[in-house]
C-alpha cells in the first residue's frame, strides 16, 4: 500500500469554500451523533524561542478516517531566517486499520476550514434578511469569513476595521473585486459593528472591541479569533442578552470568549444554550425571533480538520493529484 503525499500547490487545487462548507457541516454533525473521539488539544509552549505547537487529533465514523495536525507557529521566523511563522501538517491514517493513506499540508486547510465554521453559523443562525456584515480584523481569516458568508446569504454591505489602515484599504480592494459587495473601511470599531446584521471578529486580541451597547437586536455574531484562554474580542455583558451557540463546550469553557464570560460571572456553563452540531441536527432550536441575538464561539475542532483532509484526499485520488510513495 502507498501513502499520497500532498505539497501546499497540490492542496490548494483541492480546496474550495463551497467543498469545504459543506464538509464542516458534516463534520459538526457527526461530532453530535456520538461519531467522533477528539482528545484534548496538546500544546508545547517554547516561551524562549517565541513559539508553539498545537496538535489536534480525531477519529470521525463518517470520514472514517484518524486525523492528526501539527501546527508549530514560530513567531520570530520572519526575523530570524526569512521563513513563515506557521507550518501545518496533517496526517490521515485509514480508520480501519492504522494505514498511514496521506499526508498533506494544512495551513491553507486551517484557514478555510475557520472560515467554512463561521459560514455554517450563519447559516444556521443569522436572520435570513441579513445584508449587512461588520468584521473587526481584515487579515487572512476576515477574508475567509467573508467568501463563506457571501455562499450561504446574499449579503451586500461590509464595514470593516483593522488598527491597520493599510490592510483595510487592501480588504477592500480585493473582496470588492471577488465577491462583488460594497466594502466601506470604518475608522472606528464602533462604527462597524452599529447597524451590522452579522458581525464576525478575527482578531488576536485580549481585551473587548466590540461593545454590547453596540449590537442590536437581531444581530448575529461569528466570535472567531478568541480561541484560547487570555483572548478576548466582545464584551462580556453581551453574553447576559444572547442565544450562546459553541463548536464544542469542553473546549469553549477552557477557552475563548465563552470562558470570559463565565470568569466574569455573567453566564455559567448551563447557560450555553447548544453545541452546534445540535442545531444543525435539530436537536436543539437555532433562532426563534428576528430580534433574538446569537453568538457563535469557535475555537475549532479537530473533526473539522478531520472531514475537510478526507475531502481533500478523496479528490486527490479521483483527479490523480500528489506523490505516492511506498511508506511502509
């Protein structure tokens, strides 16, 4: 038996947000169906040399398929050797029997997938009239967000600030010309998030940029960057009037902005109202009101690494794309 090796090239003809949508669906699903183990995420902490790696890991029946990912983020590269700050890889083992069938680079994997998850909430959760969005951050994943909200709702309008005014002024440039909407750079985060119908947050931060007096009723929310513990992007009393929908309780009362939250005694872990996969099952309500507001909190999930790379994989072999090697 081979193993398919798959460079960054070679997952990038792979990927695309509607595919990967899609998969992330599945895979939250299958999360809540009592289909999926996922251990613990696994963090070595290098404080000296400015760096990390995380290793996320789960076994999927739908998939059927162990995923493990490495994601080593060394923040002085750049300095240091001209390198990135980030290498990703994922290992795919057949499910059932340990065969190691792929291995691929996933950094590119890791930013669709994010912004598949915030397409999937709005989907399930935002109100269905929404053209309006306003996003706090214009990197990388603010333009994630965007390609996979403009899939699933018909949005016209995005206001976005960035402390960066440079990055603005590029967000505006490039998601005006793919994705047809009108772009307006905001100076203020306040005067992105007022009036927004869906707001979606992709920051590093770790202190409240968007303000509940701020939101209004109706608003759904996409809280993206605050993914560990000491991250922060909303203010807690919004939690005190939302519908609080996770990826995953375990890790969103560990990390992100549900823990600030509970840290701040304004919800407890029983107030979360749903994972979810148990919306998109049924199994829970998802919006009930045009006035009601929703947040979403995604810290990520392996599983979604897990159906996204089984994706990848299976177009790979159909198309005929990667190295295969004899392995073992």
């Amino acid at each position: 038996m081979n193993t398919l090796i798959l460079t960054q090239d070679d997952v990038r003809s792979l990927l695309n947000m509607k595919d990967t949508i899609a998969e992330v669906e599945t895979a939250y699903k299958s999360f809540n169906s009592g289909e999926v183990i996922q251990p613990p995420i696994m963090s070595i902490i290098l404080p000296d040399l400015n760096a990390e790696t995380d290793i996320k890991s789960s076994y999927s029946a739908s998939t059927e398929m162990i995923c493990v990912k490495s994601a080593p983020g060394y923040w002085d590269n750049v300095k240091k050797y001209n390198m990135p700050t980030l290498f990703a890889t994922i290992n795919l083992f057949d499910g059932k029997n340990g065969f190691p069938v792929c291995i691929m680079e996933a950094t590119l994997i890791t930013g669709i997938r994010t912004g598949a998850a915030g397409g999937v909430s709005v989907k399930a959760l935002a109100r269905k009239d929404s053209r309006v969005v306003g996003i706090i951050g214009a990197g990388n994943q603010a333009r994630m967000q965007l390609r996979a909200i403009k899939l699933v709702l018909p949005i016209t309008t995005v206001k976005v600030w960035s402390h960066i005014p440079s990055e603005m002024e590029s967000y505006k440039k490039d998601m005006e010309a793919e994705l047809g909407v009108q772009v307006i750079p905001c100076d203020t985060p306040e005067t992105a998030v007022i009036g927004s119908d869906i707001i979606v947050t992709v920051t590093p931060g770790n202190k409240p940029i968007v303000m509940d007096e701020w939101v209004k009723p109706g608003t759904h929310i996409c809280a993206i960057g605050a993914d560990v513990e000491g991250k922060q992007e909303l203010d807690v009393k919004l939690f005190s009037r939302a519908k609080v929908v996770v990826d995953s309780k375990m890790q969103c009362t560990t990390g992100g902005e549900t823990l600030n939250a509970i840290k701040a005694g304004i919800i407890t872990a029983d107030d979360i109202h749903a994972e979810i996969g148990e919306v998109l099952l049924g199994k829970k309500t998802g919006r009930t009101s045009d006035e009601e507001i929703t947040i979403f909190d995604s810290t990520g999930m392996s599983v979604q690494d897990n159906a996204t790379a089984a994706g990848i994989y299976k177009r790979a072999l159909e198309k005929s794309i990667g190295l295969s090697i004899k392995f073992v």
